[in-house]
C-alpha cells in the first residue's frame, strides 16, 4: 500500500508534493479495520514525518480503546450498523 501512495506523489509538480499529504482513514467497530489503517499511517509517517493524518471511526468502545494508544487524532462518529451485510 505504501508504494501506491509513493506512486502516487511521484512525477507531481514540486508545489504539490513539496508539503507533507494530509490522509484520513474511515473506518472502525473491529480491530480488523483498525489496525491495518494505523500500521499504513504508522508507514506513511515513516516516510514523510510531518504529515498530517485522522482517523473518522464509530463510537464504539473499541475505536477509542486502540486509537487512544496511538499518536493520530480520531473523530468519533455514529455509525449505524448495517444489517444483512
């Protein structure tokens, strides 16, 4: 994944590759969402140290408890759940 983002910044014009991406991840309700999304924004950070990333998760208890632990900000939201899916 982290080299579809590189790719991705490659052949831009300077002006637009010259400051850090701005990312954010939807998705929550499962550490199976979760921790993928973080250990690709854990990667990204690698890369470019001042970028500037978020988290869109549910409110569900599980979303706070793992990304509490980590150093991105979140935005809690509701988030129906859907049924038959």
């Amino acid at each position: 994944m982290i080299s579809m983002l590189l790719q991705l910044f490659r052949g831009q014009p300077e002006s637009y590759t010259k400051g850090a991406p701005a990312i954010a991840f939807a998705g929550g309700g499962t550490g199976g969402h979760l921790f993928p999304a973080i250990a690709l924004a854990e990667e990204v950070r690698r890369h470019w140290p001042t970028s500037r990333m978020s988290f869109f998760c549910t409110k569900r208890p599980i979303d706070q408890n793992i990304l509490s632990r980590t150093k991105f900000a979140y935005q809690p939201m509701s988030a129906p759940r859907w049924v038959g899916f």
